[in-house]
C-alpha cells in the first residue's frame, strides 16, 4: 500500500513521535510511506531509510503557502497513494485544501489535542469536514470536545489512541543504573520527572507549586524536567527564587527519554489541557508511578494505574506526589507491572498501527466499519464512549 502522511512539522513533540513511529512500522511491513512535513525544523523523523521524507518549510506568508501548496501537489501526484493520513490542525486544513484539486482514494485527518485552538479554527474544521472521509482525535475527552465545539459531526469523528512502542519503553535496571551515574543521583534520591515543552499547555506553573510543597518536607527528592522552548527562563529564574535551583533539573531537549524515564522513580505530568500524552504511556511501559492531573485521554490511558487529580490544583498535585513518593517498594513495583501490562495489551504501537491500517483499506466502508455498534469496540476502549 502507498501511504501518504502529511504533519505540521516534525519538532520535538508527542505528535511528531507518534507520526515518525508510525511511518517505521509502515515500511517494516513493506509498505510504500511519504511523509510530508509543513513547517519548521526537522528534529524527529523516521529512522527507517526506505521512508521518504519531505520538508516543505513553508513560511507564515501567501507566497511561501501557494510554493508549499503546489510542492504539495507534485509530490502527491507523483507518489499517487492509496490514502493520506493528516496530523496536527495545519496539516489537516492543508490536506483537505489540496483534496480540492487533487483527487485522494482516502483523506484520513487525526488531531492530537482537545483544545486545537480557538473558534476560527473550529470553524475551519467544520465548513472543510465534508473534504475530509473521517476525523480522528487521540483520546474520548478529545472528541467530546470536538463534537461539542461542532469541528466534526458525532458521526464523522471517532477516537484513535496513540501507540506506545513497547519494545524500546520497557524497564531496564542496567539503564536506571548508568543514566543515574551520568546524572550524578544517588540511588536513595527520588527522581519526580516531567517532560514538554515550556508551553502554557504543560502548566508548570502548577508543577513549581506543588513540588515547592514537596521539597520543603522531603529532603532526598529532585524533579527533572526535559524540555525546552517557551517560557523557560522565567522557570530557571523561578526555581532560583523559590531556593530550588539545586532540587530542579533542567536538562533542555533531549532525545533519550527512554534512558530519563529509567532513572525516574515518579513521572509527573501538570498539564492543564493534552489530547492523549504519550510520555504517560511511554512512562507506564518503563514501569513508572505516574502522578497526572486529568487533563484530556489521560483517564484513557492510566486509568487506575496513577494518581490521577484535577487540572491546576497544585494541592492536590502535591499530594498525589507526596503518595507516589512514600509507596514502599513493592507497591512500586506492583503498580508498574500493572501499568505496563495495560499499554502492552491495549495501546501498543503494533495493535494502534494496524488499526490504522484497517482504516486505510478503501475496499471498506468506513462509516459501515467503525461506526456500527458491533464493532464500535475495536476502536474505542470498552470503558469509554463518545457523546450520545
């Protein structure tokens, strides 16, 4: 099958991970993959050479838009695929506008967020739906939302998870131990860890607050944070002035997570809105206690497995950390081994991608296949449901 995926750009983020795993699993099952790129710099792609990868770089004008439109077209043209699978708001609006002139088998449009902006952007989802065959959003909560804020119709729009690639998220002691020595943590140190970018989405805000609670009656705990961009110097300062310049690691953008993720004992997440964050799955297959505030397909995810609290409520964040740091050894471990078993049978990266290549078949109906409450359990987790 030739399968084209369009993003808004491959920086560093969940989106961006998704999509490049996606694409190595699509060429290691022999499948012809184009990927298209929008925006910005390259910094995730697929690791697989057989992938071709394809950088528009188009800028915030019309100019650079009707270049990156008509590249667009040529590539589309020439590769001749069997389906498109969008990502990301831009990239949907884009590959709908090329669906205008360019006849596609299958437009497939996946957004990654509950909130993909404000009401012109709803709008832009609503008067374009009839470009696209289906909508997508990672999480319930997230097409709730849609369906609420009339982007997609109830029976346009479905829930597709992200996919965890459990082969390389799994626990290694020997990682735990070298990634500590490198990060120079003794073993006694309870390692909170967070990672995103320093964007208003990931509220660390509400992060400072609560571990500023926790560092005061724990001496032996540090958060670590890998990110970088946004606001993060107003964060450094902010750590300085709160005494915890030593206790918060800032250790900016980096590509080892699985290594980071290892040496944490807590991974936490502060978010004040999400789609379906992958780190908390990926943090779930290395074995981590994860404390989350419910911010979008979190409860998806997690479920009873972490310590799950309200969006911007720092005490209550502080407290579910506080419980995550004071479990004994073997509830640690107990919670891990469930955690992980949960991502391995419900969102591995293998059982979320064939799903999608199930939706890619244009020898099915789609509305007949994934819309009909027989088979509404295949793509939907049985403890969830959208609207009625």
């Amino acid at each position: 099958m030739k399968i084209a995926l369009i993003i808004t750009g491959l920086g560093m983020g969940g989106a961006e991970n998704q999509v490049a795993s996606l694409c190595d699993y699509y060429a290691a099952k022999n499948h012809s993959i184009l990927l298209i790129s929008l925006t910005g710099e390259t910094v995730v792609k697929p690791t697989s050479q057989v992938v071709r990868v394809a950088p528009l770089n188009m800028k915030k004008n019309i100019f650079s838009f009707i270049s990156a439109y008509l590249m667009a077209l040529r590539l589309i043209r020439e590769f001749s695929p069997d389906v498109v699978h969008s990502h990301m708001i831009h990239a949907n609006l884009f590959a709908r506008l090329l669906r205008l002139v360019q006849p596609m088998q299958r437009l497939i449009c996946t957004a990654h967020n509950s909130n993909e902006g404000g009401k012109l952007r709803m709008l832009a989802y609503r008067y374009t739906d009839n470009l696209a065959d289906i909508t997508t959003n990672v999480s319930h909560d997230s097409v709730n939302q849609f369906i609420v804020k009339k982007a997609a119709p109830l029976r346009k729009i479905i829930a597709v998870h992200n996919g965890i690639d459990c082969e390389r998220f799994r626990f290694e002691w020997s990682i735990r131990q070298k990634t500590r020595r490198d990060l120079n943590l003794a073993e006694d140190i309870h390692v909170f860890f967070a990672v995103g970018r320093f964007a208003d989405a990931k509220d660390y805000p509400n992060l400072f607050s609560a571990f500023s609670t926790i560092a005061r009656s724990h001496k032996n705990c540090v958060l670590m944070i890998a990110g970088s961009g946004g606001n993060q110097a107003f964060f450094e300062a902010k750590a300085r002035e709160l005494g915890l310049a030593n206790r918060i690691h800032f250790l900016g953008l980096r590509r080892d997570v699985f290594e980071l993720m290892n040496a944490a004992d807590t991974f936490v997440l502060s978010s004040a809105w999400e789609g379906l964050p992958l780190v908390v799955g990926e943090a779930m297959a290395c074995e981590r206690v994860v404390v989350s505030t419910n911010a979008g397909g979190v409860k998806d995810f997690a479920g009873d497995n972490a310590f799950v609290v309200p969006i911007r409520d720092s005490f209550a964040l502080s407290e579910a950390m506080g419980n995550a740091l004071m479990l004994s050894p073997e509830e640690r471990r107990q919670r891990g081994s469930a955690g992980r078993k949960k991502i391995v049978e419900l969102y591995s990266l293998r059982r979320i991608a064939e799903q999608w290549l199930e939706m890619y078949d244009t020898n099915s109906d789609l509305a007949e296949r994934f819309f009909s409450k027989e088979e509404s359990a295949v793509m939907n987790h049985p403890d969830s449901r959208l609207v009625d």
